[in-house]
C-alpha cells in the first residue's frame, strides 16, 4: 500500500509578518492585528484523518486546513500569542502582505 499527500498551498511561512482578517482583544474590538507567524500546524483532527476501510494500492491523505500561530506586533505586541485556523480546501483567504490588502478585501467583500 502506497500513502500519497495531495499537493496543497501554504500561503506564508514561518517568521513572515501578515495581517490577519479576524477579529482581536479581549471583547474584540479590533476588527484585524498585524503578527509574526511562529509555528503552522497542519490539522490532524478527525475530519482531516485518512481512514483507510477498503483495500487498495494508493491511498490519498487531504490536509484541507491549518492553524497558525502568530505573536501579535505593531498596536498590539506584547499580547498573548494568536491561534488563527485557515480553511486550505476551499481557500479561505484570511492572511495578507499588507494592510492595503487586507483592507481592499474587506472593502470587496462588504
């Protein structure tokens, strides 16, 4: 039996700064923050779990989100570090180069 990883995209890696379309603070009141990205774990839950129940030769295992760990800077450095979940398959764009990005998406969206 042969186990493959679907090729997926990883936007950003560790040690890049992005922006972040997700609420922040004690009761949210910052509609996005700027960090630093620390660690991405690749979502191992039970929805992400290859179960294999038939034989076969090949099997395909889908790591369709990620959760990254950020430590908040600029405004809000010095706060706990962030855990921010990513949606691979379907992309769900939530992390930006640029505030002008990030700001541009919203203004699209809205």
């Amino acid at each position: 039996m042969k186990l493959t990883l679907r090729p997926v995209e990883i936007p950003f890696t560790i040690g890049d700064t992005v922006w972040v379309d997700q609420p922040f603070g004690a009761v949210h009141e910052f509609p996005f923050f700027q960090g630093t990205i620390m660690q991405i774990i690749l979502d191992g839950s039970l929805a992400n779990t290859l179960v294999i129940r038939q034989p076969g030769e090949v099997h395909e295992l889908k790591v369709g989100s990620a959760i990254y760990g950020l430590k908040p800077i600029g405004d809000h450095t010095g706060s706990p570090r962030v855990n921010v979940n990513v949606q691979l398959i379907p992309f769900q764009q939530i992390l930006f180069s640029t505030k002008k990005e990030l700001l541009d998406h919203q203004d699209r969206i809205a």
